[in-house]
C-alpha cells in the first residue's frame, strides 16, 4: 500500500469511528474539511494562536469577518467538549479543538511541520497527534506538554478516554 493509500485510509476509517460517536451523542460535533482559522499571520513565529471561542466578545463582527484570519487545514479535527464557532456558510471554523491529527508525509517540510506543532500547541486544551505515513508511532501532546507516544498497534486513547481502535492500518 502506498503512503497515501494509506493516509487516505487511515482520514477515512478515523472519520467512520467518528462518526458513529457522532450518531450516538458521544462526540457533540465534527468539523470535516472546514478549515480551522487562527490569530495573527505565519510570518510572525511569536504571533499566532488559535482562536479561543469563549474569548469573543462580538460574535457578529467576529462572524463578519472570519473569512479574513489565516487558516490551516488539519488532516482531522473534532470537537467534544471545546468551544467552537463556525460561519454561517461553514467555510470556517473558529476554536481550540478537543483533538487534531496530522499525518506527515515527504511533501510536509520541517518550517510547515515546526509552525503547526507550535500553533496546536497555543492551546492548552487541545490534543495534537502526529504521525509519520511510514509509521506506527503517533507522538502526542496537549499544549506544550508531550505526552507517552501511542502506537497503531494498540487501540489509541486520548487524555479524555476517547478510543480510536486504528490497529489494522499498522505495518
């Protein structure tokens, strides 16, 4: 299996999980391919962060304009128990997501790998995994904090206790 046959199954079957949390009210929502949007510009390392959705004020001014902040777009996102905002046409999505996954593969540079580590990591609440296409491993944090890694041969569990059972994608 290629890497990204195996990135593609790996977004799927994660979503499928997912969605049957969805379905039994386990999970409140799922944001799939809704770009999730952040605070300040990539060209200032020391300036950017997630929005943090409890924190606005003005949510109409905010909505207005969500269009005009930068945005990421992460392998998988959801939201269980954080806040998130999202406008009215659904192109955007503003919070600090409960957990997000991002699978590396050769075409994610260090400088790209480097900024969305250190942009998850702006939110103390948010779960970040990664792992590489080629790999069992999926290094974790939560905000600045790595946590054990966790491997595709073993069902993976958040801090939150949610269990994702991925273990026949392993190599």
């Amino acid at each position: 299996m290629s890497t990204t046959d195996r990135h593609n199954r790996f977004i799927a079957t994660l979503m499928n999980r997912i969605f049957n949390r969805v379905e039994s009210g386990e999970i409140h929502a799922l944001q799939e391919q809704c770009p999730l949007v952040y605070l300040g510009t990539r060209e200032l390392p020391a300036g950017f962060e997630l929005v943090d959705a409890e924190m606005i004020n003005n949510l109409e001014s905010f909505l207005d304009n969500i269009t005009e902040l930068e945005y990421i777009s992460p392998d998988f996102m959801f939201f269980k128990e954080n806040t998130y905002i999202r406008n009215k046409k659904g192109t955007r999505t503003a919070g600090q997501p409960d957990l997000i996954v991002e699978i590396w593969s050769d075409s994610n540079t260090q400088t790209d790998r480097a900024f969305l580590q250190k942009l998850y990591s702006s939110s103390l609440i948010t779960e970040h995994w990664y792992m590489e296409q080629d790999s069992n491993l999926v290094r974790c944090f939560i905000g600045n904090t790595q946590l054990p890694d966790q491997y595709l041969t073993n069902i993976l569990i958040t801090q939150r206790d949610i269990e994702f059972d991925l273990r026949y994608l392993s190599l």
